[in-house]
C-alpha cells in the first residue's frame, strides 16, 4: 500500500481523570502518546514494516482537552525517505454529545521501517491518486517546519 489516503488513520481516546493534570485537562504526554500511536499505525499501513519514532518536530499545544471529551486523532502519511516516513498529525478536543470539534495539537512525526533484525529498511514510494489526497500533502508540506 502505497497512497496517501490509504494511511490515513484516525482514532478516539476518551479523556479520563487518570488521563488529566490538575487542571481537570488531559495531560500532554498522554496527548504525545495517543499521537505517536496512531503516527505509527499510519506509517506501518504505509509501509508493511514495524515503524519506530524517530523524531517530532514540534509539538504545539493550542489549547486543552478536558476530562469527559475524547482526543480524535488523525494522522497520515504524505513524505518519505528511503527508511524513514513522515506522518502529519492532528489532534481535536471533541464533544461527542454535540459531535463539535476543535484542533488542539498538532505535530509532525518521522517514523523509521526496521526489519526483523531491527535494522532500517526501505518503505515504498508514496503515491497520491485522489484530489482529497493532493490537498492533505499540502496542507502536510506547508506546516511541516522542517522543510
């Protein structure tokens, strides 16, 4: 599997007390992990390899999640490298009582194929074949700091 719209993965994470700060608000290293979870389920679709976390670059927090709404996580595929695959990732405070959402973190994760020895390994091509697909790489290219 090699198209954009084929890693697209998008998960829920009910926020729960045990989740929260004192603020009543999920903390960021448990939005850090749902995100790097979900990045690497994006970028092992993509590549048909175990994918490890190679690098974050930046992790912005906009504003809380707090405890009751769930952390919908997107993620996708929209770069490569010959091991390394890179993942834009979005997560949204939502209500599931009203269904509103709003962004509140968003990241950009490198993920590396490693084979059976835990070696880097190469990860195909990434192909866009759909307008929708077109639009996520370049909303991906534009935010992504890194390049």
């Amino acid at each position: 599997m090699t198209d954009l719209i084929e890693t697209l993965v998008e998960n829920r994470e009910m926020v729960q007390p045990n989740h929260a700060n004192m603020l009543d608000t999920a903390h960021g290293g448990n939005v850090m992990k749902w995100m790097d979870e979900v990045g690497a389920m994006s970028a092992m679709l993509f590549s048909g390899e175990t994918c490890v976390t190679a690098r974050v670059n930046q992790m912005n927090f906009r504003r809380p999640i707090h405890v009751g709404d769930t952390a919908y996580i997107t993620a996708y595929v929209y770069d490569t490298g010959t091991s390394s695959v890179k993942v834009r990732l979005v997560a949204e405070r939502e209500d599931l009582r009203t269904r509103e959402r709003e962004t509140t973190t968003e990241s950009y994760f490198v993920y590396v194929a490693i084979d059976d020895e835990k070696r880097p390994t190469a990860v195909p091509d990434l192909t866009v074949d759909s307008e929708q697909g077109a639009a996520l790489r370049r909303a991906a290219l534009e935010g992504d700091g890194d390049r």
